[in-house]
C-alpha cells in the first residue's frame, strides 16, 4: 500500500491543501502550528475512521476558521491497483466514497467494508469505539510526541502481530516454523476451548459446560429442597410431640404446685396480719432496752471523759505560767543585747571616723603635692618652643625636598676643571686657576687666552632650569620653615617635639591621679567631722556602765580599747546571740499560743461533753417511763410463741417450693404459665396443621428422585469438565512447544532491526527481544557493549531512535502483504535526538528508503534532511526548501510574539 496524494478541505486551519507523496521519500516541512499534525492525522482519519462517526474525532477535524464540513480525498496504490478514495465527515450524514482504475466505484458502508479489506481490517472504526482509532497502524504511523514510545508495547494489534509473525516465517529457514496443520489443529483447539472457557480461564456463559453446570446446580438445589422439606416433616412431627409433652407437664405438675403456694401465701398473709401487734410491741420493748443500755454506756463513758479533760487542762494551765515566766526572762535578755549591739556600734562608728579623718587628711596632703609637681611642668613646658608633630613632619619633608631638587641638579649640571694651561682661563669672566673645578647649570662662555671664546652650554635642554627652579623655591621654604620655628633642623625640632610630648603625657597623669581624690568639699568634710566625734563621744560616756559591765564579761578586756576587727567580731557575736534568743522567744510564743488554742478546744469540749451529760440524764427518765408502760400492756408470750412457731413452719414449706422453682413470684409464674398453655396450644394446631401439609407427597420418594436427578447432572458436568481439562492441556502444550520456537520468531526480527543499529553509529549496539504465542513480541531491549538496557530505561533520544529503527525493520517485513511496499509517517519525531546523531538518523532513514519503504517525513527543520531528497532535485529547488525553512521559522516567532502581546 503507497500513499500517492490528498487534498484536504475545511480540515481546521486548512482551507485547502494538496499535495503528492513521493515513491520513496515525502518531505514535508513547516514552523509549530502551521498544520503538520493536522494533516497527518486528517490522513489517518480518512483512512480508518468511518465516515458517519459522531463524537469527539469528527469534532476534532472541524474548523473554527473556515465555514463547511472536512473533507478528505486520497490517492493510493494497493492490491496492484490505483484507488481514489474520499469522506465528507458529517455526522449520520457523512459520505464515502471509493474507486479505482478499472472501473469499480464503491459508495456508503460497501465502500469503507472494502477499504478496511484493503487496509487488512474487517471494519472501519466507529465513532463510539473511537479509542481503537490509535492502534490503527501504530507501527507505521508516528505521531508528535509518540516517537519515544515502544512499538512493540501494548495490544498486539498495534504493530500488526499476526501478519507480522507470518511474513517472518515465511522469510524464516527453509525449515517451517509452523505447519498449516499445526496451525489448524491449534485454531481448532482454540475455538472448542474459547467455546468454553473465556480468555481469563474461567467458564463461558452460555456454552455447554455452563449449561451443564447450570443443570447441575439446579438439581443439587432440587435434591436439597427435598432433603429440607423431609427434614421439616420431622421437625414438625418432634415440634408436635414436644408440645404434647409440655402440656401435659403443665397441667399435672406445675400448675398444681403453684396454686398451692398461692394457698400457703394466703395464709402466712393472715398469720402475719394476726401477729403484726404484738410483734410491733415487742419489737418497741427490745428497741427502748437497747436505747437505754447504750445511753447508759455513752453516760459512763462521758463521765470518764469529763475527769480526763479536767486534768488535762489544770496541765496545760501550769505549762502555760511556766511559758509566760520564760517569755518575760527572753524579753529582758534582749533587750540587753540591743543596747549591747547599740555601745558596740557607737565605737565601731568612732573608729570610722577616726578613719575617715585620716583618709580625708592624706587626701589633702596628696592633691597639694600633684598640684606642686604640675606646677613645675607646667613651667618647663612654657620654656620650650611651641612645636607640633605636624610641624616637624613639615619641616622634615622641605628639608626632603631641597635634598632631592639637589641632587636632580648635581645629576643634570656639568663640571668644569682645570688641570694644566699655558693661557689665561675666564669663565664668564672670571678667571680659573690650575686645579679649579666648577660646577656649569646654565648657558656660559669660556675664554682662553685672548683669541678663544667657547660657549658651554648643559644637557637636559628645559629639565635643568626647572630643576633649578624647584631647588630655589625648596630652598625659600624651608628657610621660611626654619624662621618661623627659630631652628635649624629638623632633628632639633623633633627633639623639643618628644620633649613636650613626655612633659603633657605627665601632666595627664597628673590629672589623673588627681581624679582619683575627692577633692571636691575636702576641708568642708573635714570641718564636719568634729561635731560628729562630739555626739559619738557624749553617748558612749552615757554608756559608761554598760560598757564597765561589758569589760568584766570580756575578762577585763574594755570594748573601747578594741580594734575595728574585735569590734566585728564581738559584734557578729552579740547578733548570733540575739538571733538565737529571738529564735527561742519565737518557739516559746508558738508554744504559748499552742497551749492557748488546746485550753479553748478542751473548754469547748467540757461544755459540749456536760450538755450531752444533761440530755443523756433527761432521756435514761423517758426510757424508763415507757418500758415501765410497756410491760403493763404486753400479751401473754405463750399465744405468740405458738403463732410464730406455726408461721415459720408455713413459711419454710413455701420457701422450699420457691426454691424448687427458681425464687420466682407465684402469681406471676402462674400467669405466665395459663400465657405458655394458651401459646402451646396455639403452636399444637399449626404444627399438627403443617404435618398434613408436607406428609400430602411422599418426601421420601421425592428424595430419592432428586438424588438420581442429581446424579445423572453431576456425571454430564464432570465429562465435559474433563473434556474442557484435556483441551486447556493440549492447548497448553501448544504454546509450550510453540515457546520452543520463540527465537526463531524473534531472530529474524533481530536480524531485521540490526542493520538499521549500526547506520545509526559506530558503536555495537544489538537489540534483544522476547516472543511469546500469547504475549507476542515483548522485552524490547539494546546492548551496549557488555550491558543490556530495557526500553524505558534508555534516554529520550535514544528511545526515539531505536523505535524508528523498529518501525523501519517492520515495515521491511511486512511490506510484501500490502503490494512489496508500506507508508511510514513521522511527524515530528525526533526531538529529543541531539544533533551529533542526526547523520546517522538519516543513514537510517535512507537504508529504509533503499529497502522500498516509503517515509513520510513531517519537520520543523527540513534542511537536515535535504540530503535524503534524490540527487536529481536541482540547486534551485533545494534553495527554495531551505528559504521556506527560514520563512516558517521566522513566521513561528511572529506568532509566538504575537500571542505574548495578545497574553
């Protein structure tokens, strides 16, 4: 099958568009989005998609451009004859039409039966199943962005499985890989196990075998019906002996009882109604005994606790007195250690000031003396001139520069000596004698004798007069320097410079030092101290007593002969000692106040513990009062003694019966049983109705037709089960001998794709792959070197290439069942391939040419591939392909441009 040309119109952004395939190679190019993909799909459509499909592929065709309906024509040579084929896609209303060179034409449904004949299908794809229309020729049409994926992937009807496995064997060995009777016998085990089994193992609804099952089933729940309906005849038959029994229970044994403990009940009833009066009295009298023996105790009881509260408190009242003597001993010992901490603090406030006066008077003497020594540098610094370090810093770099315009100078004059003449020698007039040597920085005449006069002139031509120049005006500033600062040189500058430096650097130590005195109100302190000493030295001899006291305490060491130290430290012990008198006053106040919240609590309790005493007195009088009443009224015990003997008799029989039955109220379980009897009864009719109604047939007899029934099913289903088994079997050993033969399947597939490997590069690279009678080819892989990468884990270029290599090989193959030839499409597929591989792209592509392929390129840059078209296509053509290259190229960026305004 060769595509020879189309025209398409209304097809989205094309209006009209025609155009010829080549034999061999069909280049088409264009910039994105000028109608490629379009086309190649208009053509795949018009191919394979029915004309009066609606939906989504019809819709897909249309365009928002250009009013009317799309219509595809194509020209193409199949089955050794020209045929024009062309859809009006329309909806229900859609036309084909279909016609060749020797007068056959074809119209409607006759036309696109016989196009899918051409085209190796049954039928063309509906607009309903428009899911199928990619698998259509997916080997051999690459659309844009599909040119990385695996030909050999998915359903097998993708790359032509079945012809493909034909045309391999028979380009095989001579040898056949498969008999037409091998083949034949497999159809024929196929189609007896697909009439019985789906593709998935399980059985087919419909066929024989589930019929037979089906039987089978239902004879098996007609034989268990019949075994449900015998065994419900005998559990309605057990069901009506059961309640025969119960009734019979019911009214010879438990009624009977029942009603006799209803009897007994009745009558403990009336005993207890009899015995109620004077069990009521004698409970009172045994009530009022025991109230009194119990108030009697409690009345002993609180007398012993009165006694024991009274002594308590008369305890507590002499701790109390103890405490309050100890409280005022405390108060008084600290008190004197008060006055104790006081005399220490008037001497230690002494000897503070003792101490200050000292301080502040070596303050005095010692800022007198910093002010005596600055001074003194204050008058050595005025004797020496005013100099800065600027100034000498100054005055070094004029000095510095007279020296350098010196010797710039010196380098550039010329010297002048006179070593031996028999003449009069003037220089500028004035005469040089033997072993004179002068120095020439200007323009001069020299005369010797009288008839010679020479002109010496220096080098340097401009250089030295600037020179000169430059030393004289060095020359006047460092002698308006030196004037200024009545020196000579700079050395003696910064002489007197370090010498100032050293006398400031002493007086800001001075200063310093100075700081550290507070000298501020010095004297004014120092005035301020004596009335102080007065009021300090008044009090201590107010304190003479204490202080005598404290000297005998301290083994005639007086406190006012201590130093600051002992001061402290008989300090820090007058305050330890407070400390621990506080401490004991503290715990005798909680002690006291202890004993003050114990005297209130046994108060309190006195009280409450002598009103009780006063109640329990008045109600032991009423208790005796009322037993006295009591014995007067009382029945004779004899009469209770036998009633209440009679009523635990009558009550120990009705005991025993509740207990043969449960504990439960009488009343009650007899209600319940007359309730069970009318139930029962109840249950007896429909039971005894039931058995009638299922003893109208034999079960039996009917079990036994079922089981037969039953059997009969079971044995049918079990022979076409095994007659499905042994085909599976043989099937199975089919595929399994037809594995065996797997690589002769893949081999020359192999070797198919090989050739197109090694034009793509240098490098070895065999692809590998897999075939299986069920699965089809699979495990599409490519060695490199000593490793084998599968499919998917290739780069996106080289997934691209090796799929072109496998579609080329394909259609290598296959091409001798569609008329020795095939159309290959790629549209845009290879973009992820770099551009170091692009001449072995089409070296690939050329051998597939050479092999009687026809390839139909679609790109976005043609010019790689101008080297495919024949050599006979003159310069000019070529030219033109490439300036529309660039046009569509330079159109592309327009749009793109565009549409980022337009955004």
């Amino acid at each position: 099958m060769r595509l020879i040309a189309c025209r398409l119109q209304n097809v989205r952004r094309h209006r009209e568009l025609a155009l010829r395939f080549g034999r061999e190679l069909t280049l088409i190019g264009g910039a994105n989005e000028t109608g490629k993909s379009t086309l190649v799909e208009a053509l795949h459509k018009g191919l394979f998609l029915r004309a009066t499909a609606t939906g989504r592929g019809v819709e897909e065709l249309r365009s928002r451009l250009h009013p009317g309906l799309p219509d595809v024509e194509i020209s193409f040579a199949a089955q050794g004859d020209i045929w024009r084929l062309r859809k009006r896609f329309a909806g229900s209303s859609g036309t084909c039409q279909l016609s060749n060179g020797s007068g056959l034409a074809l119209n409607g449904a006759a036309a696109e039966d016989h196009l899918a004949g051409l085209l190796g299908f049954e039928a063309p794809v509906e607009g309903r199943r428009i899911a199928q229309l990619p698998e259509r020729w997916a080997h051999l049409w690459v659309r844009q962005g599909d040119g990385g994926l695996n030909p050999l992937g998915g359903n097998q009807e993708r790359y032509d499985h079945n012809r493909l496995v034909e045309q391999l064997q028979l380009q095989g060995s001579s040898s056949a890989l498969e008999s037409n009777l091998d083949r034949l016998v497999m159809e024929q085990i196929q189609q007896q196990v697909a009439e019985l089994y789906t593709a998935t193992g399980r059985v087919k609804a419909g066929s024989v075998l589930a019929e037979a099952q089906r039987r089978c089933k239902e004879a098996e729940a007609a034989h268990h019906n019949a075994q449900e309906q015998l065994s419900d005849l005998e559990a309605a038959m057990e069901q009506w002996r059961r309640i025969n029994e119960r009734l019979e229970t019911i009214e010879a044994e438990q009624r009977p009882a029942l009603q006799r403990e209803l009897k007994l009940q009745q009558h403990i009833t009336l005993l207890q109604a009899q015995l109620a009066p004077m069990l009521r009295q004698e409970q009172e009298r045994q009530q009022l005994e025991q109230q009194q023996r119990q108030e009697q105790n409690e009345h002993t009881q609180l007398q012993k606790r009165l006694n024991s509260l009274s002594q308590e408190q008369s305890q507590l009242l002499a701790e109390q007195q103890q405490l309050q003597q100890r409280a005022q001993q405390l108060s008084a010992q600290l008190q004197q250690q008060a006055q104790r901490q006081e005399l220490v603090q008037l001497l230690l406030d002494l000897q503070q000031l003792e101490s200050e006066d000292l301080q502040l008077r070596e303050h005095q003497q010692q800022l007198q003396r910093l002010q005596e020594q600055a001074e003194t540098l204050k008058q050595q610094l005025a004797q020496l001139p005013e100099i800065s370090a600027d100034q000498v810093r100054e005055l070094r770099q004029a000095e510095q520069a007279l020296a350098q315009a010196t010797a710039r100078c010196e380098a550039m004059a010329s010297s002048l000596e006179v070593l031996a003449s028999d003449q009069t020698i003037r220089l500028n007039g004035k005469p040089l004698s033997r072993g004179e040597r002068r120095r020439i920085s200007e323009a001069a005449q020299l005369e010797v004798g009288a008839g010679v006069q020479i002109t010496i002139t220096p080098g340097g031509g401009q250089a030295l007069p600037q020179a000169l120049n430059l030393q004289q005006r060095a020359q006047q500033q460092l002698a308006q320097l030196q004037q200024a600062l009545k020196l000579n040189s700079s050395d003696q500058a910064e002489a007197i410079e370090r010498q100032r430096q050293v006398i400031e650097q002493e007086l800001a130590n001075l200063r310093q030092a100075a700081k550290a005195i507070p000298w501020s109100g010095l004297q004014q302190r120092l005035e301020q101290l004596t009335p102080r000493r007065q009021r300090l030295q008044q009090a201590l001899h107010q304190q003479q007593p204490l202080l005598i006291a404290m000297a005998k305490a301290q083994d005639g060491c007086a406190p006012q002969q201590m130093d600051q130290a002992a001061l402290h430290d008989l300090q820090e012990q007058l305050r330890n000692s407070a400390i621990e008198l506080i401490t004991d006053q503290e715990r005798n106040q909680q002690r006291l106040q202890g004993l003050d919240q114990s005297l209130q609590q046994i108060q309190s309790n006195l009280l409450q513990l002598r009103s009780r005493g006063d109640q329990l007195e008045g109600s032991l009088q009423v208790l005796s009062q009322r037993l006295q009443a009591l014995s007067q009224q009382q029945h004779p015990n004899s009469n209770l003694e036998a009633q209440q003997q009679q009523l635990h008799a009558l009550q120990g029989e009705l005991r025993h019966l509740a207990i043969s039955r449960g504990n439960t109220d009488a009343g009650a379980s007899l209600e319940r049983l007359e309730q069970e009897k009318d139930q029962l009864l109840s249950q007896q009719g429909q039971a005894e109705q039931r058995c009638q109604s299922l003893g109208a047939i034999n079960p039996v007899a009917e079990l036994e037709q079922r089981q037969a029934a039953l059997a009969e099913a079971d044995a049918e289903r079990q022979s076409l089960e095994q007659r499905g088994q042994a085909l599976q079997l043989l099937l199975e050993r089919f595929y399994s001998e037809q594995s065996h033969l797997a690589n002769r399947y893949s081999e020359p597939l192999r070797a198919a794709i090989a050739p197109y490997l090694a034009e793509l590069a240098t490098d070895p690279q065999q692809p590998l792959l897999a075939f299986d009678p069920q699965r089809g080819f699979h495990e599409l892989q490519l060695r490199q070197g000593d490793e084998a990468f599968a499919f998917e884990r290739l780069s996106g270029g080289m997934r691209e290439q090796l799929s072109a290599a496998v579609r080329l090989a394909m259609a290598q193959v296959l091409k001798p069942a569609y008329d020795d030839v095939l159309p290959l499409v790629f549209d845009d597929a290879f973009t992820n391939s770099d551009r170091q591989r692009l001449e072995g792209l089409r070296r690939m592509l050329q051998r597939g040419v050479d092999q009687g392929t026809q390839i139909v390129l679609l790109t976005c840059h043609p010019t790689d591939y101008l080297s495919l078209l024949p050599a006979t296509l003159d310069a000019d053509k070529k030219n033109l392909l490439e300036k529309l290259e660039e046009i569509s190229a330079e159109l592309g960026e327009q749009r793109e441009r565009v549409l980022v305004e337009l955004s």
